[in-house]
C-alpha cells in the first residue's frame, strides 16, 4: 500500500522535524510514503481566511493521484482509537485499496472543493494540535496501528 500525506506548512520546530523522520524511517518497513508540502501562501497577509483556504485547496488537490482514497485530517471528522485505526487500515486493504491520501490542513482548515474531493475525514483528538505537530502525531499512529496489524510490541494494551 502506498500512503501519501499532503500537509500544509512547513515544520520549522527541529524537535517535530526529528520526530517526523523517526517514524518515517520505522514505516518503510510497512509501506511505501510519500509526503508532499504545500508551501506557506505568499501575502498570506493580505488575504482573507477563505482566500487563503481556496488556494491552499487548489495546491492540495494538484498532489491528490485519481482512483485512490483522500482522508481529511479534520477536527469534525471520525475519531478511532488506536486499534479501531489498524483495523481501519486494514480493512483499506483487503478492499484493495492501493493508495491512499491523507491531507493536513492549513490553520484555517479546507476549503469547499477540497472538503467535496474527500471520501473520508478523521479527527485525531478532540483537542485542537497546530498543523506542524498533528504530521508528527500522526506519522506515530500509522506506525503503531501497522505495527499493531503485525502484532508486533509496540502498542500495549
């Protein structure tokens, strides 16, 4: 399976960057991941909320591949424990999911077109986390719920 995460912004906190790449390096022995970052608005200054959610939407669906599945990473979307994840996961797969996307957001969420290309959304927490640190966050949860799918010691229950 192949999972892409698209995110908006860049992480500029080395803690969150390390972080980033720890879980990256333990999911290649799972999937193939790619992730692609949307660069900060230009003038984002001089822009409204909705402005700056239309252009960050138009960048984001340009990184979204045809025929697999987008899932938003979205404060109102579906909350999963961590084994309800895995088995997310792999039901994805046996329904021969090959690809899926995940998006995150900009700090003012999606905008209209980007809310209507997605299949699914998942909240992470109730909680509110900065974008920079939902990627980390969530990067761990795919490691765990694979390393879950594996029965591998990682998760304890």
């Amino acid at each position: 399976m192949k999972i892409k995460i698209i995110a908006v912004g860049k992480t500029h906190k080395s803690f969150l960057v390390d972080g980033e790449k720890e879980y990256e390096g333990r999911l290649k022995h799972y999937i193939k991941l790619e992730q692609v970052v949307i660069p900060d608005i230009k003038n984002a200054k001089n822009k409204t909320e909705e402005q700056l959610k239309i252009e960050e939407g138009q960048m984001i669906l340009q990184h979204v591949e045809k025929g697999g599945i987008l899932v938003l990473l979205d404060e109102k979307g579906k909350q999963y424990s961590s084994v309800e994840f895995s088995k997310w996961l792999q039901n994805k797969m046996n329904q021969g999911v090959r690809h899926i996307t995940f998006v995150v957001g900009g700090p003012y969420g999606f905008s209209d077109e980007v809310y209507e290309a997605a299949q699914e959304k998942l909240s992470l927490s109730k909680m509110t986390f900065s974008h920079q640190m939902i990627r980390m966050l969530f990067l761990e949860q795919l490691y765990r719920g694979f390393s879950i799918l594996k029965g591998e010691p990682y998760h304890h229950e």
